[in-house]
C-alpha cells in the first residue's frame, strides 16, 4: 500500500495537490492533516483536523509515506514574526523529523524563491534557515520547491501579490535566460511539479526553483 500524507491542504497549493492525489490510482491511500476541516469526501480519503502543536500524535500515519508539506502563511496573517516562524519553519521541521524516524519514502515541501538563511529580509531568512535544516536531516529524499510569486484564486486577500498577478501577463515575457526563475508560477503547477516529482521517485536533495517547477509541471501534463 502507498500512502500520500498532505500537511496543509486547505492553501493554494495544498487544494490543487489534494485533488491530483485522488486522482492518483498509485496511491491508496491519502492522509490530510489540517487545521480546518476539509470540504471533500472520497472514500481514499483521510481527513484529520489537528493540533500542530502535537504532531508527534500522528506518526504512526508516516512509515513508508509520501509527505508533502505545503504549510504557508504571512506575518500578517499569522499576527507576529514568532507565529509566522511557527508555520514556515518549526512545523515544516518538526514534520520533516517525524518522517525521517518513522521511515517516510520522500519528504516534499515548499519553500519560496530567495530562499536564503543568511539574508536581511527575515521572509527570506526563514525560509532558507528551514531548507537548511532538512537537508541537515539526511532524508532519504528531500525535494524542495522554490516557487516565485504564487499565481491562483487565494481565500485571503493579499495586496501586494493581487496586484502583481495583474502585471504578470506583462512581465512573463520579459523574462527568459538566467530571468526565467522569476517567473510567476500558477500553484496548480506546483502541484503537479510535487505529484510528479514524487511518482520518478528519486533519493537525494533536489531543489527545484519555478523555471524548474514550470518543466516538471510541463512533463506530467505530457505523462498523463
């Protein structure tokens, strides 16, 4: 049996990824874990609203799993740099441990392009202090997606991103050579960059920035 565990599927990618796991007949079974309850039924589906402050309860969910990790949020939504910390890094590390201890397959999560431990901007800071600690962790298979500006009908209003969505279309194309990684990326193609990342099954440390998540994307829509 080959299970999926989903950690955030109630965000932008987390939605997107959810529907193309249950249309994944190579996986038996999907486990979501979030703090909201999802609107979906399937009968594949496991659907477990959790405390994140306790994730050591649900380990027993990732022995021989695919864990894909799209947890995510803003200091502004999250109310503080501490709790902003909390979902962008400590809980994306704390799950990435249990899976290393229980025997996951793969660990895939999200992080963002500038991705860098040592900048000044404390976005950025974080989540390259996060990439830096998975891969102190010697998964058996880390893949790490670094997406730029996030493309997709999102619950929360964000200004900023709202308005450079509009400018995309324009920007796109200007865009090519050592510029293309900054391209915006749609998250349903993060998604099927992670689903089809996980189905080639490779071991090792990937990182995948959007010039590279946009190939992969391009490869599973040719695959199916």
């Amino acid at each position: 049996m080959k299970r999926a565990v989903l950690f955030g599927a109630s965000g932008l990618v987390g939605s997107s990824l959810l529907l193309l796991l249950l249309q994944d007949d190579s996986y038996t079974e999907i486990v979501s874990f979030g703090r909201r309850a999802l609107d979906i039924e399937h009968p594949r589906l496991i659907s477990r609203t959790i405390s994140f402050s306790n994730l050591g309860e649900y380990q027993e969910w990732l022995p021989k799993s695919d864990v894909f990790c799209c947890l995510g949020t803003t200091i502004k939504t999250a109310g503080s740099r501490e709790a902003f910390r909390l979902v962008d890094h400590t809980y994306p590390l704390e799950i990435a441990r249990l899976s290393l201890a229980a025997g996951a397959s793969q660990f895939l999560v999200i992080t963002a392009m500038g991705a860098d431990s040592s900048s000044s901007f404390f976005y950025n800071r974080v989540k390259g202090e996060l990439e830096h600690d998975l891969k102190q962790l010697s998964l058996p298979a880390l893949h790490i997606f670094r997406p730029s500006l996030l493309l997709g009908d999102r619950r929360e209003h964000r200004l900023a991103e709202s308005f450079a969505a509009r400018l995309a279309p324009l920007l796109t194309p200007l865009l090519i050579g050592p510029f293309r990684t900054y391209r915006p990326v749609q998250a349903a193609d993060v998604a099927k960059a992670m689903l089809y990342a996980a189905r080639k099954d490779d071991g090792g440390q990937h990182v995948y920035p959007s010039d590279k998540i946009a190939l992969l994307a391009a490869a599973s829509k040719v695959e199916n």
